[in-house]
C-alpha cells in the first residue's frame, strides 16, 4: 500500500458488499415504516390526512434502496466486515429500554413506570454507551447529562412536543 490507500476485503457473498447493504437497510426501513403508518389516512375530507407524510416519505427511502441496489448491481463494495454481537446489543438494548421507560410500559402484571425524559435518555446514553470498549463511565455520565438537557430544551420547550420530562418529580 503507498500513501493514504485504504485495502478492502472483498466481500465473501455479493450482498455483503457496503453499497448492496446499504441498499437493503434503506429498502426494508422504507417497507417497515409504509406497513406502520398503513393505518394512517391519506386523504380526509378536510384535505391531506396524517399519514401522507409518512407513505411520501416511506416511498422516497424504497426508491433510494432500489436506486442504490441498482447502482451496486456491479460493484458491492468492500466487506462490511466482521461484526461483533457484543457492541450490537447494549445499542439495542438501549433503544428498547428507552422506548419501555419514556412513557411506562404494562403488559400483564408487569409495569415499567414512566421515567420521562430527564431518566429516560440518559439511561439510553450510559447502557448504548457501553458498546464502546474504551467507554468510561464517568465520561459517559457527563455525555448523558448533557445531551439529555439538550433534548429537554429542544423537544419539550423550543419544539413544544408533549414528551414527558420528569412526571415523578414535576407532573409532566
């Protein structure tokens, strides 16, 4: 290798390739989102409903997974490489435990209470931030804090959305 050449592996199977990949994630995120907001209306008798934001847009990411699978059609790009279940799963863990403490979750007998977003987020922060091997957690603490103000004062006061803060201390 001279200069600044990066070597790639070839992948093992053609749809393994980045490009083709990423085509794929693009095409089954488009159909997921489609089938989730199917219920939606499209048009009401007032005008446009509320969901021909999300079909327009489900639309637009299965045409760019389609357009990116066939421009891969020749070359899919290098390996995505190896990739380690272990950093996988506090990222998803993370997001799971998010979305069951934002707002509390039951199902039977079991009730997870509502955390809102002053725990919520940086819960989510320290246990996805545990994917990185060199993680400290002292720094990840200060990381959490920090973002989450930040998602506080953006989404809950400049945006005005109704996500819950801290309804175990505040009410809302």
């Amino acid at each position: 290798m001279t200069g600044g050449e990066e070597r790639h592996a070839m992948p093992r199977s053609p749809w393994l390739g980045r490009e083709r990949l990423a085509g794929l994630v693009l095409l089954g995120f488009g159909v997921l989102t489609l089938a989730a907001g199917a219920r939606l209306p499209f048009f009401t008798s007032g005008g446009v409903g509320s969901g021909l934001m999300p079909r327009s847009l489900s639309v637009i990411v299965i045409g760019l997974g389609l357009l990116q699978l066939w421009l891969a059609r020749a070359n899919p790009g290098p390996s995505t490489g190896a990739w380690s279940l272990g950093r996988a799963i506090p990222v998803a863990a993370g997001a799971i435990l998010f979305a069951l403490t934002i707002r509390g979750f039951d199902i039977g007998g079991f009730e997870v209470p509502e955390l809102g977003l002053a725990l919520a987020a940086p819960l989510t922060i320290i246990v996805a931030g545990m994917a990185d091997k060199d993680a400290r957690l002292g720094e990840l603490l200060i990381f959490a804090v920090v973002l989450s103000a930040c998602c506080i004062g953006i989404f809950r006061y400049a945006l005005g959305l109704s996500i819950p803060v801290a309804p175990w201390l505040i009410g809302y």
